[in-house]
C-alpha cells in the first residue's frame, strides 16, 4: 500500500469526522473550553488566547450558500447589512462533505492541471469532482491528447471568497503537534483578533514576480486566526485567512507628500459622501494591563464605489475625521455584490516621532487574489477552454482557443453531469468567446437547450468558463464520493 498524503488525511477527516465534530460544538459553552488545553498547553505560550477565537460551526453546503445569500440581500441597507454580517459571524461555517480535488488518488485527475498552488482554492463536492473527471475521461475517448487545468473552486472549508484572501485549514497531527499548534503558538492580538504577522521579501514570492520592481520589496504577511475545532482524538483545527500587502516605493525613501496628502484627500471624499456602517471600540490592552483602546470606523461609498477603514485612538466624526490620532488607513474599491470583500487594499500605517503630532506614512498594497460572487459551497468550479495543443490554459488568447472541442467538453459535462446526479446550472463565458462559438459552430449547435439555456455571458470568463451545477443530492455526493476514494472501483 503506498502512503497517504497529508492532504488525504485531511480530507478523511472532513469527510468522516465532521459529524461528531458538530456534536461536540453543540455542548453547552462553559464545556468547550476545556478541551482546549489538550491541544494546546499553556507552557506553550498561548494561556487563555485561543479561547478567544470562534469554533467552528459545521453546515450541509447549501446552508452556508443560503446564509450568504441572505447577507447579500440586505443591500438595501449597508449599515443593517454590516451588522448582520458580524453578528452571523460566517467566518465560521464550515461546509460537510466537501473534497480537495488536487487532493484526490492521482490515477483519477492525472489528466487535470491545476492554474496555481498558491492559492489552494481546489474544494468542491464529491459529485461535482466526479463529473469533470468522468468528463474528461469521455473526452479523451474522442481527442487522446487533450487535458484540462482547474482554477478556483471553493477555498478550504467552504465560505465566502473575498479579494486578497487565502483561506487555510491547519490541522495538527497529534495532539498539541502540528501547523495548527505552531501558529496558534505565534499569534497575538491584533485589534481584537488573534493574528500572526510576518515578513517576507518578493524574492519569496516567485508566483508573484511580475507586482514587483526589487527582490527586496517587503511584504507584510497577516494571518488571522478565524477558526478552530478540536477532533474527537484531540487534535487542534484552524481555519485561517492570510492577506499579503507589498510595501510601495522604495526602502528607506519616505513616501512622498504628494501621495500622502492625496490618500487624506480620499479619506475626507469617502467619510463625507460614505456611510459609516460600523463603528467598534476594541479593547488592545492585555487583562491585568491600564485598558487602552481603538476605534475601527467603516465607511462604504456605494456611488463612488469605494470602501474606507480607519484605526484611531479617538473616535472620529461621522462625516470629517482628522488626521491626529489617527494609525492606520484601510483604502479600496467596494463591490455591492460581494460584501465583506475589500478589492485592491491599500493600507497606510502611520508612525510618529515622540511629541511629533505629523506623522510618517508607509504603503502597503494588497497582493491580489481574486474575489467571486459564488465559489462559496463546492458547485462552481472555473476550467480553462480546450486549447490547440493545450496551451496557454488561463491565458486570453482566442487564437488557441478549439471551439470544436471545448463544445464537446460542453456536451459531454451536461449527460455525465445528469447520470452522476449532479445536472448542469450555467456555463459562463466571456462576450468575445461566445462570439467566437456563434461564427464558428454548426446552426445546430445554437439551437439546442445545452446553448439556449445554459451558456450565459459573464465578464471575467475571457481566460476560463466557469461551470455551475445545480446542487447535488446528499445520495449522488455518497456515492461519488465511494468512487473517488477507490472504495468500489469505477
Ligand atoms: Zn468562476
């Protein structure tokens, strides 16, 4: 027998231990703290801390579709609608049943290339998973060569996916042993959540070669811990959401003042034409410690599009913040469609000299990664067209793109879909690729229902299509799932 993956380990555990899991998330809350320090003792340096992160609340895929779903609704109301957010706290849903795709016995997704392994975005439902592999073996009956690259499914767990976020599920191997104990070990505070900060350079991130103009670029590396659950034997969870921002400008050389004063001039543009739709006092001083506090103020311009956070050390007017006391400055667009996701992040921290009142400015820019709308519950998967010769999977270039094929990729995913339970929703394609299907496939072709009622045009679908299913039955996910894992061969 050869030996498991890691990945696999992770994967059996969702999949088999999840339900008991839940179980013990229902017991009355004065119980489930202590069984926190079996995984991680205080020796360790993390007394008390862990606590203070959420546990993880497991849900069937379609329950957690269904509370973001409601969240989105409410935009009629951007303050109503924060408040709500905060208070369902959807950070902590965690999808059953889900699988990690690259995770999966290789003789299965052999023909499978994934876009990155950056970002680990790779979950979906077993149903869903069986699919395109049944799919693609169909294919190559018809066209040996061809092979298909998967890019984002749903990240780890489930869960909205926001701009500039990685999600990451840390799971210890033993207890108090393991990537979940070690980053709990390293977190502190950080207004009022548990955080990691670290550093890198650009040099380490090769993935991202082209956001950087030196090897030396600093990046910040923050990592919130989001999540957590203990397995049955004792071993720590983590459910963690990692942003990376870039310093601007060059090391050593101030930013100069002109762009300083133009973020002040957007932060007075936002705060008086925005609305303020959250305002936290949190508390940033340790137990036993004078309390000291921070005001975190939320401003949405829905009109101009655009999001402001401030961090202060008193709390600033509704309509016209000042600069004193102010230490740090969140600017970025805001998208009604995905709330909660903050695209293009720059962050200003401000840093002063002792009885200086003008403070020094530094830059961050988020590192982007991109945010969806759907990809929350395991049904939509993004897939590169089939390329002549397989290239350039992921790139915009029309000029590769097989048509014949890709139609035929089309096809043969909506009758597996429907014998795998699992029947097609929507296939989203760019405007300029459904061009290039009208000119260039039969008459027929456009007349049939697989056309008519299930390709749409969505922009952002000029480099992949994004396939949809309708939500699979819990049989045809117990099912396919018994055929992934080789239990009753295929
Ligand atoms: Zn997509």
């Amino acid at each position: 027998m050869s030996p498991r993956p890691a990945q696999l380990l992770t994967l059996y555990f969702l999949l088999c231990a999840a339900p008991a899991l839940h179980a013990q998330v229902t017991l009355p809350a004065s119980v489930t703290p202590a069984s926190m320090p079996a995984a991680v003792t205080p020796e360790q340096g993390t007394t008390g801390l862990l606590q203070t992160v959420p546990r993880l609340v497991w849900r069937r895929p379609d329950e957690v579709e269904g509370a973001f779903a409601r969240i989105k609704a409410l935009d009629g109301d951007l303050r109503f609608q924060a408040a709500e957010h905060d208070r369902a706290r959807l950070d902590r849903l965690v999808c059953r049943g889900l699988v990690d795709f690259r995770a999966l016995p290789a003789e299965k997704t052999a023909e499978f290339a994934f876009r990155d392994h950056v970002r680990g975005r790779s979950w979906m439902r077993p149903a869903v998973a069986l699919t395109l592999i049944r799919a693609l073996a169909e294919l190559r009956k018809e066209i040996p060569t061809a092979t298909m690259t998967i890019g984002d499914a749903t990240q780890p767990g489930c869960g909205q996916v926001r701009h500039s976020v990685l999600v990451r599920w840390l799971e210890d191997t033993a207890p108090g042993v393991g990537p979940a104990t070690a980053m709990a070990n390293k977190a502190a505070p950080l207004l009022g959540v548990l955080a990691v900060v670290a550093w890198q350079a650009a040099r380490d991130l090769p993935e991202y070669a082209a956001y950087f103009t030196s090897p030396d670029t600093p990046v910040r590396v923050e990592t919130q811990l989001v999540g957590q659950d203990v397995t049955d034997d004792g071993r720590l969870i983590l459910r963690t959401a990692t942003r990376r921002f870039r310093r601007l400008g060059d090391l050593g050389v101030p930013v100069p003042e002109s762009e300083t004063k133009a973020m002040w001039r957007d932060v007075k543009a936002i705060a008086r034409d925005g609305e303020l739709v959250r305002v936290r006092k949190i508390r940033v001083s340790a137990r036993g410690e004078q309390a000291s506090f921070r005001w975190l103020q939320h401003w949405i311009d829905p009109d101009d599009g655009r999001q402001l956070v401030l961090i202060s050390r008193q709390r600033q007017a509704k309509r016209k913040p000042r600069v004193g006391g102010v230490e740090e400055v969140r600017i970025g667009l805001w998208q009604e469609r995905k709330p909660d996701s903050f695209p293009k992040e720059v962050r200003w921290y401000a840093t002063r000299d002792k009885g200086g009142r003008k403070p020094h400015w530094e830059a961050f820019m988020a590192l982007r990664e991109a945010g969806h709308e759907s990809h929350n519950s395991g049904r939509d998967v993004d897939v590169s067209y089939v390329t002549m010769g397989n290239t350039r999977h992921f790139a915009v270039d029309l000029k590769v793109l097989d048509v014949a094929a890709t139609w035929r990729w089309f096809q043969i995913l909506e009758r597996v879909g429907r014998d795998t339970g699992v029947p097609l929703d929507k296939l989203m394609l760019e405007a300029k690729v459904a061009r290039q299907f009208r000119l260039r496939l039969p008459p027929e072709a456009l007349q049939t229902s697989l056309w008519r009622n299930h390709v749409g045009i969505v922009p952002g679908h000029d480099a992949h299509h994004h396939v949809r299913t309708k939500t699979p039955s819990a049989e045809a996910d117990a099912k396919a799932l018994e055929v992934l894992m080789g239990m009753r061969g295929r």
